[in-house]
C-alpha cells in the first residue's frame, strides 16, 4: 500500500505476530467488550420461538394450534386462550477468520488505527456478542468451537493460532462464517476460498477491512509506494494524481469481483474503513448471522 512516510523496519515485520497480539490484548479486549455493549441495545429479531424450555412469551390461541399448548393459567385471567411459546434455543456455530498478512498492518496515518487491529476489534466484539447470545464461536484452525460468556479471553489468546488463509474442512455443514480482511489478493484466491467453504455447506459474510486512503488515494505529488507485502514491487509515481482516475476504476472494479464472489456464493458482503466507528458495521453483521 501507498504511503509518503517511511515504510516499516525490516525488524518490525520479522517480530512474531503471536508477540505483538499478545502486547496488545489487554485494552483489545476492553475495547471489544465496550463496542459490543454499545450495540447490545440495538440488537433485535434474534430471539424467536421455537423448541426449548426457557419462557419467551404468552400469544393469543390461533386454529390449528394445539390444545396441549394452551397455558391455563394464563387463560383464565382473561376471556380469552393463550398459548405459551418458549425460546428457540438451538445455537448455531459460528466460525470467525481474519487475515493477519503484513498488508493488514499498514496505515495511512496515526488519526487511524491499522487495518489489522480494526480487523480483531471487530472479531472479538462480534464474538462477544455471539457468547453472550448462547452461541458458539469458532476461530479457523482450531479443533473446538468456544462457548460460555467467560470465553472471549480465550478466544483472544487464540488468535494466533488462527489458520493463515480462511479454509477450515472441519466447520461444520450449516456453520456460518465471517471472514475479516482487506482482500486485495488476487480475485481467483478469494474465489477458490470462498467456493470451498459454500462447498461445503457453510453460509457466510466478508467484511473487507480498508483504510481511508485505500478508497481515495489522497496523496498528491512524487509517491513512493513501498513494497509491504510479497509480489508488490515498488513503485515511484512522480505525480500521483495523474493515476488516480486509473487507480479509482480498478479499485471499483476489484470490490464489485469481490461482491460477485460472494454473491455466486450466496454469502453478503461489505465494506468498512477504518476511520469509521466500528459500531454500526458490527450491528449490520450481528443481524446478517440471525438465525433464518
């Protein structure tokens, strides 16, 4: 990616990811934790009936219903029948990926976070809210799926241990999964990723993760592009702005391949920025994984 500051130190980039999540777990998971109490009050539709025990709600008598579901009780405080409905509890597994490449550690600037820790902010925040909501998480390339509401530390301390590239053939058939990443590889891989999870029966949503200047190239003037990612040569471009209409359409065209992967796949797809809150991206998600 573009950038007028220095690139990364050779240093930086050889420090083991494993170390640097580590460094930054702790206020990570705050974060996470805040976020996802932000858009607790916005969530709605998840809960509906269905088999279980735990009560959800008393409904008017409807032909067709049964008599054995009748709440008597209920009934008879009124002139009327009702019947009582309890909550559909049947959890769904929901397998979690975000890429981890040196890409996603770049910014365009210190007003915005990197890619990569936006990326795990809304993982874990998004896992959050799936433990607290009954459900199962599960990273890519663990054996176990995570469950319980004391579960998001380990799934923090298991990032790292996540698979590189977002193929699992052990998630299970009907699984959904959400994959968090810039994208900007070569179409076909994402393809082929993508298609062997539909294969397999798993439903499920991209997130492409970018920073501002990704979506503008705001940059004017002599640019050198440095090379943050291997196959990405770089580059001196003496006046930026003379390639931006170019760099504009191919941009759109690549997010519309993208889209069209996803959509062949019957999985959905977005786009957030980086200097966006990470809030409203992470309520859409959490409504696209209800249960259909």
């Amino acid at each position: 990616m573009a950038s007028p500051a220095p690139p990364p130190s050779a240093a930086r980039l050889t420090i083991p990811w494993a170390e640097q999540l580590g460094a930054r777990l702790p206020p990570l998971l705050v974060e996470a934790e805040r976020v996802a109490a932000t858009v607790m009050p916005g969530i709605h539709g998840r809960r509906r009936a269905g088999p279980g025990e735990a009560f959800w709600q008393f409904r008017p008598y409807v032909a067709g219903d049964q008599a054995s579901r009748i709440d008597w009780r209920q009934s008879g405080k009124s002139d009327r029948l009702f019947i009582r409905e309890t909550e559909w509890e049947a959890a769904q597994t929901v397998a979690l990926w975000r890429a981890a490449d040196a890409g996603m550690a770049w910014r365009s600037g210190p007003e915005v976070p990197p890619k990569q820790l936006r990326a795990d902010l809304l993982l874990l925040a998004l896992s959050a809210l799936l433990l607290r909501g009954g459900e199962r998480v599960r990273l890519f390339g663990l054996p176990r799926p995570f469950a319980g509401r004391g579960a998001l530390p380990q799934i923090a301390d298991s990032m790292a241990s996540m698979a590189p590239v977002p193929e699992d053939p052990r998630i299970a058939r009907h699984a959904r999964a959400v994959l968090f990443g810039d994208f900007w590889g070569r179409l076909e891989e994402t393809r082929r990723a993508v298609g062997a999870l539909s294969a397999q029966g798993v439903r499920g949503h991209m997130v492409q993760v970018i920073d501002p200047a990704e979506e503008t190239l705001p940059y004017a003037g002599r640019i050198r592009f440095e090379e943050v990612a291997a196959g990405l040569a770089a580059a001196l471009v003496p006046r930026v702005e003379s390639v931006r209409e170019v760099y504009l359409e191919r941009l759109t065209r690549h997010r519309a391949g993208l889209a069209a992967i996803a959509a062949a796949a019957g999985w959905s797809f977005a786009t957030h920025r980086t200097d966006q809150p990470p809030e409203a991206a992470l309520l859409a998600l959490h409504q696209a994984l209800a249960p259909p």
